[in-house]
C-alpha cells in the first residue's frame, strides 16, 4: 500500500523518528522528484526539527546512490578525506594536501567533492587551478586511478538526481541534511573514509551511517577549534568504525609531539593564496602549523589503511612524505 505523504510528515510533526519503510519511500520520493516542493521543503524541515537519526540519513544515502552515476571497476583498499565543510574556518584546503600526498604514498585516494559553499576556495576549485579534470566519466575513474592513485569526482556529474533538490534547499535557505550527505555519498564507494564534520552533535550519528552503508574502517572527526578536520592546535573529538563497531576517542595532538599553532596559522584570504599555499605543502614547504594538520590528517588514513601501525607510526610516515613532495609526485604522474 502507497503511503500517504501526509502520513509521513504528520510523523515527524509529532518529533517521531520514521520507520525504515517510510524513511526508505519517502527518500525515493525525494531524489526521483514526485515530491512536491511544498512536501519536499516540510520534510525536511520536520527531520531537521525533529533531529535526523542514523537510520534515517543512511535511507537518504541509499536512496541517492541509487540515482547516481556509480563507478565500476574498482578493487583494493581505497580511501576518501572528504568533510561536511560549513566549518567557517576560511581555512587551508587540507583534506585535498592529504588526498594528494597519501596518493604519493601509493595509496589509492577517490576524492569526492565540490566547489566551494562557504569556504575561500573549494576542493573542486583547487584541484582545478592544479590543472586535474574535473570531468572525469565514470568509466574513466578505473585506468586513471591505477595511473595516478588519485581521482576527483566532481560531485555534480555523479549525482543528476540533486537538480530536484537544489531549489528547495536554495528556498529553505538553513541547513538540511544534504549538508551532511556529500562525504556520503562517493559513488566510487570507498573501503576506508577519513569523514571530517563541523557540528559535533553528529559525530556519533555520521560514524553510525557509515557502519550502515559498508565502509570497513573509517575515523568520523571533529577538530578543535570548530574545524571538520583534526587540527594541531587542541583536543580532537573522534569516533572510530571498524566492521560495524564504534568506538569513541579524544586525540591530543600535543601527544604527537605537534608544537602549539592557532586556527589563525591555517587560514588563507583567497582563492590565490590557498592554491599557492596548497602548491608549497605538496612539493615539500610551506608553513609548519599547515604542515602539522596535513600530517595529522594523513597520518590518521594511515593507520586506518594500514593495520600494524599507530596514530603515531602513520604521522611519522606522513611527515616523510610530506618532506619528500610525495604530492606532488601525484599531480605530475
């Protein structure tokens, strides 16, 4: 029996999570656009007032991977760095230094991603100004994987579904939950996920989506400061998947003998800067606080790719890297 739309959003009026079955039509709904944008706007609204739960966001990511442009071919481990974003933070773009250097290193790097929302310059954008396409088919990803251990998938060629979306959550104007969904939602379905977010209420929520949508090992991360990546310069809140298992961490940078930095020493005033900066890291230089938060971030994708060595055994071999320009290695492959 179909259910009633107005079923469903009486449901969330009275702050009751939905059942699999109604969360799983109602996200059919959504990506194929037989919802109205009246009913489109209020569901949304009743599971961001209502607050989403794990269930409900891991139906969204099933529903919107079923409308995406999946990538075939693809074996072995394979990592993503991806955030949510919407930290503020006018900040370095650190996840892309690390996806370029583990690259270097010889792991393969499917970074998912987009242009920038709220930050000076996006992955998408900064990856472009490095001259990568951004235009990569699905068919494509396989050889230039295997050729460069590196590919962007540039977000709005993989999910078409999300143009009935677009101008409901333009209208809305606040967040929903497609601000958490992007490090969701590769299409190269990565085996190991570094998964930075900025509210730290859905930390453990977003660990949980992951165990329920087949990632074997991630680390969901929020770093002081506010930032959706670890940072150097305090306590990092964490929570570890492994094979369906959650485990809750605190990590101190200070531990790992990282000297004292501030959020200011990771910010850059546009889009020139931040390709520049990016630029100086992979070959080998730029600043040390910026070269702390690459090799902190690398280093955890490390120890999550490989499972004989520490946090700080992969920090170690990040820092080799780093010094040795193994990003940059990557983009002239």
């Amino acid at each position: 029996m179909a259910m009633h739309m107005a079923d469903i959003l009486e449901q969330l009026a009275f702050h009751k999570d939905l059942p699999q079955d109604m969360a799983n039509e109602s996200f059919a709904r959504l990506m194929d656009g037989t919802m109205t944008p009246a009913q489109a706007g209020s569901f949304l609204m009743g599971l961001k007032t209502k607050g989403e739960t794990a269930e409900e966001l891991a139906a969204a990511v099933n529903a919107a991977l079923s409308h995406a442009r999946m990538v075939p071919g693809l074996s072995g481990k394979r990592i993503d760095t991806c955030g949510t974003g919407g930290d503020g933070s006018s900040s370095f773009n650190c996840s892309t230094a690390v996806a370029l250097t583990l690259a270097g290193m010889g792991y393969q790097v499917v970074k998912h991603g987009n242009r920038s929302v709220s930050s000076t310059c996006g992955s998408a954008d900064a990856l472009e100004a490095l001259g990568l396409n951004l235009n990569l088919q699905p068919g494509d990803v396989a050889a230039e994987l295997a050729r460069r251990n590196f590919v962007f998938l540039f977000a709005p060629g993989y999910h078409p579904a999300f143009k009935h979306i677009m101008p409901v959550r333009q209208e809305i104007g606040c967040r929903t939950l497609f601000n958490l969904l992007g490090p969701l939602l590769n299409p190269a379905r990565p085996t190991h996920q570094l998964l930075g977010i900025a509210i730290p209420g859905f930390l453990h929520r977003m660990a949980k989506v992951l165990s329920l949508t087949g990632v074997q090992k991630a680390c969901v991360v929020h770093g002081a400061g506010g930032f959706d990546e670890l940072t150097p310069f305090g306590v990092n809140q964490v929570v570890y998947v492994r094979d369906g298992w959650l485990r809750e961490d605190v990590l101190d940078p200070a531990r790992l003998g990282m000297a004292a930095s501030s959020p200011e020493d990771m910010a850059v005033k546009d889009k020139d800067e931040a390709v520049a900066v990016l630029r100086e890291i992979l070959a080998g230089g730029g600043p040390e606080p910026m070269r702390d938060m690459v090799a902190l971030n690398a280093g955890m994708c490390v120890h999550l790719l490989e499972d004989d060595l520490s946090l700080a055994d992969g920090v170690d071999k990040a820092r080799e890297a780093l010094a040795s320009g193994a990003g940059e290695k990557t983009l002239n492959a």
